[in-house]
C-alpha cells in the first residue's frame, strides 16, 4: 500500500443543465418543457438543453436543424450571459460561506475544499448537502453534488446520480468505485480515447488498473502517467481559488458561408471589437492572436502570430488577425470565424512541483 497522500474533502458542485434551468426559473411557462438555449435558426448550435430535451437525444453543441429534427416541438430560447452569472455569482457566494478554498471551472460548476470549513462540520456530506438545500431554497435551481478524498473522484461522483443527485465516495471506498467505473465516465478519456481503449480491451478500471505505467505511456503518451495513477485513487491537485485565466476568445457562425476574404473583413472587425471588450472587461492584454476557421464542411484550422509585446486594442488585433486571414488561400467556404488571445499577461510561470509519496488512508470521516 502506497503511504502518505494527502487525504482532503472534496465536494464538486455541479449545476443541473444550468442555462435551460435558469430559463426555465425566469419563465414558469417554459417549465417541464424540452428547450434548448441557443441553436435557433438553420446555422445555430445548442449551448445547453433541458433535460425534457435531452430524453430526445438533443444536447449541448448539436447544430440546431438536427435538434429539431430530434425533438420537432423543442422550444429555442436566447442566450442571456449576464443572467447566468448573475446566478451563478449568487450560488458562488453560498460556497464562500463554508470555505474560501473555491475553485470555479465554469459559471455553472465548482470545486470546494471544506477539508476545514468555517462551519467547523466534520462532514463534508452533510456540507454538500446544506449547498444544494440553499440553492434550492435561495436561487430555486438544483445541483449534483460529488464528494470525496480528490477533485477527481469528486468530479466523476457528482455526475453519478444526475440531476439533483449527491454522491459520496469514502476512502475506504475509493479503489472498489475506480475499478468499477466505466472507462467513459473517468474525467478526462474522451471519445477518442475511450475508443483506443476499448480496442485494447480496457472497458472499465479494472481493465486500466492491470496495464503497466510502462504500457500506458507507450500507448497514450503523457495522458498514460495520468492514466495510471488517478484509476489507484492518486491524484494530488489542490483546489486553487485563484484560476489564471489562459485565454479570450469571441467567434461568430454566420447563416450564409462567406466564400472570399473580401465578406470577412467586416466580419472580423465585429469579432475583434467584442475581443478587445472583453480584454478591458477583464483587464488582461495578451501576445498571442489566434484565428480560428471552420470551413464549410466543418473541418477547422487555426492560424496564430505571437507579437514581441501584450496587445488589447482592437485595431491591432484586427490587423493581426486580416495577416493571418491572408496568411493562405481558403481551403473552402468559411461557416464560422474566431479570434482568441493567448500567452496573456496573467500567466505566471510554473514552480517546478515536487514528487509527492501517495496513498489511500482507510478511515476518514466523510
């Protein structure tokens, strides 16, 4: 038995089908419907379904046409950003209630470490459960709620028993859980990768668990280390209050294919005006410019130019971006254009992390 890990309580909160539900909160009449948030019009794409939605197979990033062709009386509805942040700026302030320790990945999810709480609870199942009680009672939406020793296992555990679900994974549970898990429920194996996996005949995490650290690194590279180790219950992330943000981006799809530059140009200074408000909005100016192309038949490229200082203006990173609009000829009409900054001025450069002896410790009160 591996010594030595840090034991932590982890609670993951995680938001249920939270634009839909938002919609649904603000219109009663919407209530019980299917609706999709985003995705109207024949070029559109479905930021988020509810889940009346999603018992016809629609979901989140399906183009609209197909939507409603899954779910022909599914009800389109605007996206409203200010809106979610404003809720989700309420249900985070219920987090810092328990802890500071708060780690959002999204507007709609996020790890806590109640591991010491300002409510002196001992239980971070009884935490978890008080948070989804007052977002209930104080927002009117509900959440999933995964806790466990890691943010790994807290994550894969508040998927488990969606919407409205809460799942605790004891320590001296952990291992059992792990081998039993579908290879597609780990956070972090994709589509693809699950693929590659079950070809090799890893199905579940027994099946990983009985691969060598050697053989997962030869088959799937860096991601074999993480592989490994998470499936044995090891995973050392703190949750970190303060996430650096890496990137900004704005991209627009349009409802006719541009075929010549010449149609993007006014396209791109649109883009490039909501770039440069997003960069004031958040006060970071980045050196990195990166245009993102989706051509007509979906394929994508990207073509980036690293400038020897930070930039926020829009005038600049639209000239930037018309150089790599014309960097090369289009391959095909083009449905979507994007413009994101990158190597931002927020970044700091990593500490070199130290190797860390690991273990599962068997009793812990949860």
């Amino acid at each position: 038995m591996l010594t030595n890990l840090p034991i932590r309580k982890i609670i993951h909160v995680d938001m249920d089908a939270f634009y839909a539900s938002v919609e649904q909160l603000d219109n009663p009449e919407l209530k019980g419907k299917a609706i999709a948030v985003g995705g109207g019009g024949k070029r559109g794409v479905v930021s988020a379904a509810s889940y009346e939605a999603r018992k016809y197979g629609v979901k989140s990033a399906m183009a609209g046409a197909l939507a409603i062709k899954l779910c022909p009386h599914l009800i389109f509805v605007k996206t409203n950003f200010d809106r979610y942040r404003e809720i989700s700026d309420a249900i985070r302030n219920i987090f810092y209630d328990y802890t500071n320790l708060v780690e959002p990945l999204s507007l709609d999810e996020a790890y806590l470490d109640v591991t010491k709480n300002k409510k002196g609870n001992p239980s971070a199942s009884l935490i978890a459960k008080e948070i989804k009680a007052r977002i209930l009672d104080e927002v009117g939406l509900t959440a999933s709620a995964g806790i466990s020793i890691n943010k790994f296992i807290a994550k894969v555990a508040s998927d488990y028993n969606k919407p409205n679900g809460q799942k605790t994974v004891n320590p001296e549970e952990v291992l059992e859980f792990l081998e039993a898990l579908d290879i597609r429920k780990f956070y972090g194996v994709g589509k693809v990768t699950a693929e590659k996996m079950y070809q090799k005949g890893i199905f579940t995490g027994l099946d990983l668990k009985q691969k060598s650290l050697a053989y997962l690194t030869e088959n799937f590279g860096k991601s074999g280390g993480y592989y490994y180790y998470i499936v044995r219950g090891i995973h050392t992330s703190e949750v970190k209050p303060q996430r650096t943000r890496k990137s900004l981006a704005a991209e627009r799809t349009f409802s006719e294919n541009l075929s010549s530059e010449v149609f993007m140009l006014e396209k791109l200074e649109h883009i490039a005006e909501e770039v440069a408000r997003r960069l004031l909005k958040s006060k970071v100016a980045g050196k990195t410019v990166t245009l993102k192309i989706k051509y007509s038949d979906f394929t994508l490229q990207t073509r980036s130019k690293t400038l020897p200082y930070y930039i926020g203006d829009k005038n600049v990173i639209l000239e930037t971006a018309k150089d790599l609009l014309y960097q090369e000829k289009l391959s095909n009409s083009v449905r979507l254009l994007g413009i994101s900054m990158s190597n931002l001025n927020t970044e700091k450069k990593k500490k070199p992390e130290l190797k860390k002896s690991v273990s599962v410790q068997l009793r812990f009160e949860f």
